[in-house]
C-alpha cells in the first residue's frame, strides 16, 4: 500500500469517527435520560479514540481536527447530519454503527496497516450497533408517536447511505459484499421495529454524498466552526 493509498483511507475513516463523535458529543446536558447522557458520551469517546489513532497515521491529530478547512475532511456526509430529535440521532447511529462494524470485522481479518484497529475497534462498534437496534425496536414498536418520529428519522437519513459504499482508495474491501450484509442486517432491525424500509439509493441507481470527495452539507460547516472555534482562538497554548 502506498502513503497516498494509507493516508487517503485513514483520513476517510478517521473524519468519520471524529465528526461523529462531535455529533454524539452535543447531547451533553441535553439526552433524554441519564442513562442515555452516560451512553452517548461512552460512544462518542470510543470514536474520539478510533479518530485519534487513525489522524495520526497520517500526521498531527491535532492539526488535521482544528486546523483544517471544510473542504480538507473526508467524512461522509451521513455522520455530519445534526442530531434532530432523539429519534433521528439513534436512526443516524443505526445506519454507521451497522456499516463501521461490517467494515472492521473485514479489516481485522485482513493483514494490513488497519487490522490492529480493527480488530479492537470491532468490539466497541458491536456495542454501538445493540445500542441502536435496541433503541430502534423501542422507539418503532412503541407509541405511535415514537413509531411515526422513527420511521420519519429512517426515511430521511435514509439518501445518505448510498456513499457508505462507494469504494475508499487505500482499502481492499468487497463493497458490494458490505453493502448486501448492510442491507440484510438494518432490513431485519428495522422489520422487527415494525418499519417500513425506506425507498432511496439502495434501490435505485441514485446515490447522494460527496463527503469523500470533500462536499459536505450546510450543517456541517457550522458544526466545524464549534468544533475548532477554541483551538482557532488560542493558537499554539497548551492545556
């Protein structure tokens, strides 16, 4: 694997992990319950720490999350969507938990640079995955209130996902194997939540998302003024 190669797939993967936490991280004083305050946190802190290892594959973590511009992260655009309603953030979870544990499972059966990664980063996405099924099934099979916010969160987040399988240079992966299993397992979740499976890119041609090309929604750009504001104020202090 070449450095381009290297760097091109861990700034994909690491943007990811770091823009997703952030997401996470903004339910701070605002989740639903206690528990899901606890939770939450515990989730984001475990992608803050896959972002970690990966940025500094490519060189300062530090610098590639504060002191690059919109255009510079590679992210996919489905984990840079704003939080919504409890509903939409567990449907946003739901979608990349699902997708990031298939993917490691392949990398850490794999013998190149991600396996180590992988191979524990693996263990914490399958938590993140029963975390949003679980959420899922009691939010669709629930109120019909708690039925109609989920299956509007599934429905549109649903034109994002599409990207997840466009291939990443730097990674040797059966897309369309993740995709087919990807499918399968979020077809099965969202059926036993009594949820009709949204209509959009995987059953067409049409796929939304440039993230991985550096084309990113309105909402990102403000959430990436937040998240370097401190660093941008304060250049070069130590904490």
């Amino acid at each position: 694997m070449t450095a381009t190669l290297h760097t091109t797939a861990a700034l994909a993967l690491g943007d990811d992990a770091l823009v997703l936490s952030h997401r996470l991280g903004e339910w701070a004083g605002h989740a639903p319950v206690l528990e899901e305050e606890v939770a939450l946190a515990n989730i984001a802190l475990d992608l803050l720490g896959q972002a970690r290892v990966l940025l500094s594959m490519v060189g300062d973590e530090d610098e590639l999350a504060y002191l690059r511009e919109e255009r510079a992260f590679r992210n996919l655009q489905l984990v840079e969507q704003p939080n919504g309603d409890f509903a939409h953030t567990i449907a946003r979870q739901l979608y990349f938990s699902t997708y990031q544990r298939l993917l490691y499972t392949h990398l850490a059966a794999a013998d190149g640079e991600f396996a180590g990664l992988a191979a524990k980063a693996v263990k914490e996405v399958a938590y993140h995955q029963d975390h949003a099924e679980q959420w899922t099934l009691r939010l669709g099979d629930g109120t019909d209130v708690s039925h109609e916010r989920m299956q509007r969160a599934c429905r549109t987040l649903w034109r994002f996902t599409g990207e997840m399988f466009q291939p990443v240079e730097g990674l040797d992966i059966d897309w369309t194997g993740i995709k087919t299993a990807w499918l399968e397992s979020v077809g099965d979740i969202l059926r036993r939540a009594t949820l009709d499976i949204p209509e959009g890119p995987q059953a067409g041609a049409w796929t939304a998302g440039a993230g991985r090309q550096g084309l990113h929604t309105e909402s990102f750009g403000r959430m990436l003024a937040e998240m370097q504001h401190l660093h941008r104020s304060h250049p070069g202090a130590s904490w």
